[in-house]
C-alpha cells in the first residue's frame, strides 16, 4: 500500500488529532448529544480509529468491523444518541483525518499524490462500511426496543 507512511503518520499523530475532533464536536450545536459524552469515551472511540487506522483498513477484518460498530451503534441508541448525531460525529472525524494529511504538505511528487489519493479511497471505504454497521446496530437496538414498549425517539433529526 502506496499510502503506508501516511496512514502511520496518522497513527503517530492520533492524540493532537483526536483533540481537534473533541473540540469540534463541542462546538457544533447539531451535536448536543454527544458533546454530553465524557470526553475520555469520544477520545478513546477516536482513538481506536486513528491509532490503529491501518487495521481498520485492512480487508480482512470486514466481520470484526461489523461486530463492533453495530455493538457501538447499539450503545448509542441505549444511551439516547440520536442517529444523525452519531453519523455527523463519525463524519468529522473522517473530514479532520483526511485534512491533517493534506495539510502535511506531502503532496509533492505524482507518487505523493497518488499515495493520498489511495487513502481517502481507503478511509472512504472504511468510514461508508462503518457508518452502515452503526447504523445497522442502532435500528436494531431501536427495533428490539420498539418491540419490548420500549421505544426511544432518538432516531430521527432533533429541532
């Protein structure tokens, strides 16, 4: 994988990275929700992307993928997330990782262009598969509760 060093720079990085998305979230009011998340639960939820992010990219690893983020998306609708706010979160994460690499400046050679380019494919692959396994584990969660009268409204947008 030609994108190798940049994904390893992200990894490197995970902790600025993942300040920066915190305190976006914090500041976006669509998020008021998940701003009231401890700090430490979205630090490490970025962290397990951003420091293992070569992982998560591999194609092997499409079952352990599935499991754990429709676990999340489950979490989220137990915790009275609302699922737009759990995609937009998951939105800007991706939006801050990819604008930290081309803000490294690397893009200098075809070679370098061609590298970042490869990630975003692969980051765009991963985050499109992830945000589908969310969503599926949250309206299964939204589905089982429906069904035990327990049904939370947290899954459509919020005025």
């Amino acid at each position: 994988m030609v994108s190798g060093k940049l994904i390893r720079l992200i990894e490197e990085h995970w902790e600025s990275l993942a300040a920066r998305i915190l305190k976006q979230m914090h500041a976006d009011p669509r998020l008021s929700h998940v701003s009231a998340l401890a700090d430490s639960e979205l630090r490490e939820r970025a962290r397990d992307i951003l420091e293992h992010l070569e992982h998560w990219l591999a194609p092997s690893i499409e079952h352990e993928l599935a499991e754990r983020f429709e676990l999340i998306g489950r979490l989220r609708h137990e915790e009275g997330i609302p699922l737009d706010e759990v995609v937009l979160s998951y939105l800007i994460l991706k939006d801050r990782m990819l604008e930290f690499v081309r803000g490294q400046g690397l893009s200098q050679s075809t070679l370098e262009v061609y590298a970042e380019g490869e990630l975003e494919h692969s980051v765009g692959r991963f985050f499109d598969s992830m945000t589908y396994h969310v969503v599926r584990g949250y309206c299964a969660a939204l589905e089982h509760a429906h069904h035990h009268g327990h049904a939370k409204t947290a899954a459509g947008p919020h005025h």
